[in-house]
C-alpha cells in the first residue's frame, strides 16, 4: 500500500506541476517581448498568467506537506479564541486571485461567533472547501454560517458542475477526482486532507451534490475543541 501511495504522489505531482510550470517559463518569455509602454496590457495578463500558476504550485505543495505530516502524526493542535468573522474574510482575501470574472463569496447568517479551536487547521480546512467551490463553478459561492447550542455550521454551497452519484462514495479517497472534472487541475488529495483535519478538532463534514446543479459541503465544529 504504501509502494502504491509512493507511485500515485510521483506521477500526480509530475503531472501537476508541468503544466503551471510551463505557464510560468512561457510567460516569462513573452513579457520580455512586450518592452512599449503601450503594451502594458498584455505584461499585466502574462503576469496574472504568472501569479495564478504560482498560487497553483503552492497549493499543491501545501496539500502534499499536509498528507506527508497527517500520515506521521506530526500535527500538533494549539487550541485558541479566534472569531469565525474574521477568519472568513482573511480566506476570501486570500482567495480573491482565482475567482472568476464576475464571481463573489458571499456570506449569510451570523459569523460573529467566537470559537476555540485551532485556527490554522480550521483555516486549511475552509480554503480547500472554498477553493474547491471556486474552481467547479462560475456563480457566486455562498457561504451559510449556523450557531447551535454547543455547535457552528459552516455549508459552503455553489452551483458548479456536481460531482456524478457514482462517485460521491469515493470522495475521501485520496488521490480520488470525480469523473467529470475534465481538465481542471487537481490532486484528489484536498477532501482526503478535510476530512482527517476534521476529526482533529471533533467536526464532522456532510457532502450533498447533484450532478449539474451544484455542491454544498458543511462543517459542523465545536463551539469549543477539546
């Protein structure tokens, strides 16, 4: 099993880091070209060309550092007061390069909520999610926020591709894509990688889909984390 995850991380990872890196060296390229003030334009497009594989590159390399510290037990949880608010906000900043034109997150409900939890584990976890929500659709992402006695939901929903019946029993699996992603770039390690930091801080996460119409995915954490 473990010759077979070594051979699944060696070919996902040179299959994913060729294309945003021959984005990188043929942009690069082209800019030299554009030397007139006039052609301002077309640097600034090479350049979000640029920015975009490189924020690819990083979060591919997050997500095989975090499968790496998962697989040896070497994260540790540091429990803290932290608002959900301004952790939502921070992810949306931080995500606001890959969104597609025209395309917003948007937030419901009540996210003035204190928890106590460990506020990078949870940020990891609602970034893939969204991220995820912002590759597979073209609409805006809403983003429900639910307070409860001892709890907080969090559903992150968009109106994307959907993920087939077949193949909503396998999305935890590592190295797993849906069937219907066609060229869009990915590992199939993020849920994996969700779900496990999920069961570190006692969340739970529930997956609803229908092929064609949309996603919601909902965390539901622990007001406080012991």
């Amino acid at each position: 099993e473990l010759n077979e995850l070594k051979s699944r991380f060696v070919s996902t990872a040179s299959h994913e880091f060729r294309t945003p890196l021959a984005t990188i060296l043929s942009s690069a390229s082209i800019i030299l070209k554009y030397n007139k003030e006039e052609e301002q334009v077309n640097r600034e497009k090479h350049i979000g060309k640029i920015k975009n594989a490189v924020n690819h590159l990083t979060g591919l390399l997050n997500d095989f550092l975090s499968l790496s510290k998962l697989e040896e037990g070497r994260v540790n949880i540091m429990i803290e007061p932290m608002y959900l608010s301004e952790l939502l906000q921070e992810i949306a900043e931080d995500l606001s390069g890959i969104k597609k034109p025209g395309q917003e997150i948007c937030f419901d409900g009540q996210n003035q909520i204190e928890l106590h939890t460990d506020r990078n584990i949870l940020k990891n976890i609602l970034f893939n999610i969204i991220s995820n929500a912002i590759k597979y659709s073209e609409e805006d992402i809403h983003i429900v926020v639910e307070e409860k006695q001892s709890e907080v939901s969090i559903a992150v929903k968009d109106r994307g591709i959907g993920i087939p019946g077949d193949d909503q029993k396998h999305l935890f699996t590592r190295f797993f894509r849906a069937t219907n992603v066609g060229n869009i770039q990915g590992t199939g390690l993020g849920l994996n990688i969700v779900k496990r930091y999920c069961e570190l801080l006692s969340a739970s996460i529930d997956i609803s889909s229908e092929f064609g119409v949309g996603t919601t995915v909902e965390i539901t954490i622990p007001k406080h984390t012991n």
